[in-house]
C-alpha cells in the first residue's frame, strides 16, 4: 500500500529530454520512493494508498537542488555588495567575527528560506563546526556537505592588501585537510544516505600545490568528488599567474585536475576556451548566476559549457553578497542574464534551466539515479506548488503551454505549498515540520547584531567601501 498519492496535478517529471509534462497526473509514494507516475485516471484504479491528497490547481516536480551555496553567511546578508573586492572589502571584515553560534545561526536560517522555496538539497561549503551536518540531519533535508580547506592563516582574508601574494600555512592547511576528513568520515551517505559529502580544496590560489593534491587522492580514495572555487574572479587570476606563471585552467590541466572527479565552481573569469576545455575533460559546473552578476558584474560561461557537453548546476552561493538563497531566483536570472550577454532570447530557454535546477543539477552532483525526476524507483523529494496565484496565471495548455515560462519567469518560491523529501513531509501547509522557524528567525537577527557590533568597534571597519554610501545616506 502506497503511503501517499497525489491526483489531479500538473506533474513536471523531468524524465527524457525535456520537462515530462503529464496533465492531470498522479504520482504514488512508498516507503520513502516514488511508486507510480502517470494519468490520475490510471493510478486510482491501480495504487491504494493511506492517505490521497488532491493536488488540483497546483504543479507538482521534484524538488529544486541548490549545488553550491555558503549558508552560514546568512547571518551577515546583506553586507558585501555593490562594491569592488566584495570578499576582502566587505565579506572579511564581518567573517573576521563569526562565531560558531553566528554560523550556526546564519545557516539555519538559510536552510529555512531555502525550504520555503522549495529546494530539497542544499550544497553547502563551510567550515565544520562542531552542529553544521546536525543542522541538515534535523531538518530533513538532502544535503550535500563540503568542508572547506585551505593554508590561509586563521584570519583569513582580513587584514591582507589586495593584490598581494598569499601567505600559506602549511600547518593550517594539514588543520583543514584533518577536520575536513573528520567530518567526511563521520557523515558520508549517512541518514540512509540523504547526507552525501565532497573534499573542498577552496581553490588553487589558496592552498599549497602537495596538499591540493592530497584533497584530490584522499577524494578518489572514498570515491568522492572535490568542490573548487575554479577561475573564481581575476583575483584567483592574478595570484594564479604570480605564484606558477599560468592561469587556473592550464594549471589544473597540467596537474591533472581537469576531470569526471572536479565540481568547478563559478568559472567566472574563465575564457570560452578554458570553460571548453573544463568541460570536454567530464568536470562539473556549479553556476551562481545572481551572485557573480552582483559582486562581479559578469555572466559566468555557463552556456559555454553546456554547448561543450558539460552538466551544470545552479548555486545561491552567499547571502552577503547575492542576499537570498532561492534557486528561482537562480533560473530566472541565469536565462535572462544569458539572453542579454548574447543578445538572443532563444539563449538557456526556460525548460532548460528548469531542468538545470533539478534533472541536470542531481547529474552534476552525480546524484542523478536517485534524485532530480519524478521516476518509479527514485527517492521521493518532490514538492507541489498552487498554481492560482496571481503571479502565474493564467496556465494554458494551448496552444502555447505556459506552465514552465510562468514559473521561471514570474515564480518567487512562495508559490511551494508542500515540500517532501524522502517521502516525508518537511513542509506541508508552509509550515515547516522539522524546524522552529520564529526560534530561527529570532536567533539569527540577534546573531547577526553581535557579528555586526564587532565590526564596528573594528578600526578595520573604516575602511569599508559601503560607509562611504552610509555617509551619504543611501544605505
């Protein structure tokens, strides 16, 4: 007997090529697993289930997967953009103070905002303080975890001039690679496999070569993939060509970086021929098209890399600078952000960067056989959204359906009305079931003013770009 089945929907399955529009359908759960999928007409007389929900007037697919995002920086959103230098001219200055409890805080109250808008898996990349996996267990989420690694010294980035060489701590970086491998240990495919894990060497530019390729060896080792920042801003650029006299993608191809194990994130000052060439090597793309656009002002080679045969999944990346973690936001952007950069509209049509945000972002974190279609056999992480807000109307089916253009173009997230991940309700109503959102919400506001008060007694804060248009009064 099927534990739920949903009838009378508009069902997107992402199976084949394109969206895998079914009218009226119905999908069977069981046991954590998808049962059934197709006509209501046809599933009512085949599955019994404990409970039937009617899903009239509302949209049913799997649920959105965010590849790459920082969560915890939530607590700080807001503080790094509209400037040059984003990371060291404002993210710096607040990470400098961020406590375990402001991490902790800033991450849960992205993992809330990113269920009310429907994402089921979270691809988060943060240092593992002691609470960050608990963070994903508890909620209920998918979630695939990264812990990040690098040789900086402790501060970070703060305190260090723009454009000078990095100073590298090869004990700080044994510290990461230890920590990082302590949690990968301890958390890899558990929750029955619903917390997956990767080796994040933050990026060539901020790691010694020999333990950049230690992260590589010990990642096959567990057959796990690595996580790097790749061409990551003409900063890693420069530091790139000062220290080995190449650009990041030459030196990953000499290396041996370049291939099927490599999730590459952002590709942001990547040539076309670079992005080519990390794409044909069966690397992964992880695209974050609202943040670059804001703190870059640039459009990732995302199209680029598809062209070329490559998976791509989309990011929020970090509420400092992009502000939200909602991957409609992601998918809209991505294709208007394209259409303009080529001056073509037909560019990363909507269905495309549909299936970018569910279908071939699962592929791109090699999770495809289990999540990212509605398919019999595949786990259950799907979500249901009305369709009778205003936003959205109408929704024709003809002789132009507007379903798939009318979310991407015009939905906000707070059209998700239930949100199931492994067959189990994690949100349903809106409300969420696993978490304490006004507890959440509370707590992250008062994090974030202790993290800010610090700042500001930081002789460091002065030299702040966005003072100057507080001074002005436009903040």
């Amino acid at each position: 007997m099927a534990d739920y089945l949903f009838e009378n929907a508009h069902l997107l399955t992402m199976s084949g090529d394109g969206v895998g529009y079914v009218r009226n359908g119905a999908i069977a759960v069981e046991n954590g697993r998808i049962k059934a999928v197709g006509a209501t007409s046809d599933l009512k007389q085949s599955v019994v289930a404990k409970e039937t929900i009617d899903a009239r007037n509302m949209c049913i697919m799997p649920g959105l997967i965010d590849g790459h995002m920082h969560a915890s920086y939530a607590v700080v959103r807001g503080v790094a953009q509209d400037i040059w230098n984003w990371m060291q001219a404002g993210l710096a200055p607040y990470h400098k103070y961020m406590t375990p409890a402001a991490f902790l805080a800033g991450t849960r109250c992205a993992v809330v905002e990113g269920i009310k808008a429907g994402t089921t898996l979270f691809g988060d990349y943060a240092w593992p303080v002691d609470g960050w996996g608990d963070v994903f267990a508890s909620a209920g989420v998918r979630a695939v975890l990264t812990a990040r690694i690098n040789s900086l010294p402790a501060q970070g980035m703060a305190g260090l001039k723009i454009g000078d060489l990095y100073p590298f701590d090869e004990a700080r970086g044994k510290e990461t690679i230890d920590q990082a491998t302590a949690f990968i240990d301890n958390w890899n495919r558990a929750y029955d496999g619903r917390i997956n894990v990767m080796y994040g060497p933050q990026g060539p530019d901020m790691i010694g070569l020999d333990q950049f390729m230690e992260c590589k060896k010990m990642a096959a080792d567990r057959g796990l993939m690595v996580h790097v920042h790749t061409a990551q801003g003409d900063r890693e650029i420069d530091q790139m060509v000062k220290r080995y006299g190449e650009r990041t993608p030459a030196f990953l191809q000499e290396i041996g970086y370049l291939d099927e194990q490599l999730l590459a994130v952002h590709l942001t000052e990547a040539t076309d021929e670079e992005t080519e060439l990390i794409a044909k090597s069966g690397a992964k793309m992880a695209l974050c098209s609202g943040s670059i656009g804001i703190i870059d002002g640039i459009v990732p080679p995302a199209h680029v890399f598809r062209q070329a045969g490559g998976s791509v999944c989309l990011g929020s990346d970090q509420a400092a600078g992009n502000n939200c973690h909602n991957i409609w936001n992601e998918m809209k952007l991505t294709s208007l952000f394209n259409k303009i950069k080529y001056k073509d509209p037909t560019t990363l049509p909507a269905w495309e960067v549909l299936r970018m945000g569910t279908i071939e972002g699962a592929k791109a974190l090699g999770l495809d056989d289990e999540i990212g279609s509605l398919e019999v056999g595949k786990k259950a992480d799907l979500i249901c959204l009305d369709v009778t807000e205003a936003n959205v109307l109408p929704i024709l089916d003809g002789p132009i359906r507007t379903l798939v253009p009318n979310l991407i173009f015009a939905a906000t997230g707070r059209e998700v009305v239930h949100s199931m991940i492994d067959g189990k309700f994690v949100m349903r109503d809106r409300i969420i079931n696993t978490l304490d959102e006004q507890a959440i919400r509370e707590n992250v506001q008062i994090q974030g003013e202790i993290v800010a008060n610090n700042v500001a007694a930081d002789p460091v804060q002065r030299s702040m770009k966005l003072l100057e248009a507080m001074e002005a009064g436009n903040l």
